[in-house]
C-alpha cells in the first residue's frame, strides 16, 4: 500500500493533523485502517481485538501528532504503534485467559471458491485453518516479521524500525519463522495439501 506518493500524502496529512486540522486524522483512517486491522488479525487471531487495537492505535496516532517526524513514513509508525499495543495485549492476555477460538474467528475463515465442490471447499478451510495456527504459534516476535514482510510487504529496514532492531535480526528472526512454519506444516508440506 506504501508508495512514494502515499508516503508524501501521510506526511501532509500529519502535518496538518498537527495544525489542528482533525479531519486529516479521518483521512488516514480510511487509507490505513484495513491493512492494520488485517495485520493485526494476522497477529491477534482475532477479529474483535485486531479492530480495537486497530482503533487504539489511531488514538494513539493523534495523541502523538506532534511527535511525529516528517523525514520518516508514516506506514512504519503507525505499524510500531500497533505492534506495541499488541505486544502489550498479548502479555494482558498471558494474565487474563480466555477461550481462544472466537465465534467471529470462526466466521472468517475462507472458503475456497463459490464454484469449488463441498469437499474442495472443506480440504481449504482445512488448509487455511491449519497454516493459520501454525502462524498462531509462532514465537510472537517471529510471527510479527513473518506477517509484516509475507502480507504486508514492508522491507527488513522498516521492520527493523517497527521491532526497534536491527535488520539482520529481522532477517534472522525471519528465516527462523519460515523454518519453523515448515515444521509445524511439515505433514501438510509434504502431502502438497499447502
């Protein structure tokens, strides 16, 4: 989604949020708020969290309006503002247990296509539901790079920037993450089923 154009647009648009023009916060929320909510389902593994850590991190955005600088991107910004919240949700839920298969969760896995017979439909929501919680768990810190740089494209050096490492590490953590996704994936892997 991040483009030369869109960052210079981001850039305005905090500029102006820092001004007092709160309607440029509404414009970044509509550029920004699905990919983060689906980084953030892709981290959370749920729905209902991703969309109100998705909303924390747009309040923590305006917060901060005259904390951001100019010379860096927005989209790595706000993807460290959300990445902290959910660090933070994680170690909140590690305290606070709950059931981890969520009605809406359920509802959002993909079926393969309309066209796709019961049994091509059922062998996708299996395979889907497995890669989806062989990346549930990976190590957080894994599963962060993992998603970051597979679904939402950011470099190693912007990862780096949302992790506050360095890029080797992320290149390392990233490596290790699609190891041990092979392994947890490992019987599916060599059935083709993936």
């Amino acid at each position: 989604m991040s483009s030369p154009a869109r960052d210079e647009l981001d850039a305005e648009l905090m500029r102006t949020l820092a001004e007092g023009d709160d309607l440029a916060l509404n414009r970044l929320m509509d550029a920004w708020s699905q990919p983060l909510i689906s980084y953030l389902m892709r981290l959370t593994g749920s729905h209902a969290t991703a969309c109100d850590l998705s909303q924390e991190s747009f309040v923590r955005v305006h917060r901060h309006r005259f904390e951001y600088r100019v010379s860096q991107k927005f989209a790595t910004w706000l993807f460290a503002i959300a990445t902290n919240l959910a660090r933070n949700h994680a170690r909140w839920r590690c305290r606070h247990p709950e059931a981890l298969t969520e009605p809406e969760n359920l509802r959002e896995l993909q079926v393969a296509s309309t066209h796709a017979s019961p049994d091509e439909q059922a062998a996708a929501n299996e395979r889907l539901a497995a890669v989806q919680k062989a990346v549930s768990e990976l190590p957080h810190d894994m599963r962060e790079v993992l998603i970051l740089s597979t679904w939402h494209g950011l470099s190693h050096a912007e990862i780096a920037r949302v992790q506050s490492t360095t890029e080797k590490a992320v290149e390392v953590r990233l490596y290790r993450a699609r190891k041990l996704l092979r392994e947890l994936l490992g019987d599916m892997l060599k059935m083709g089923e993936v």
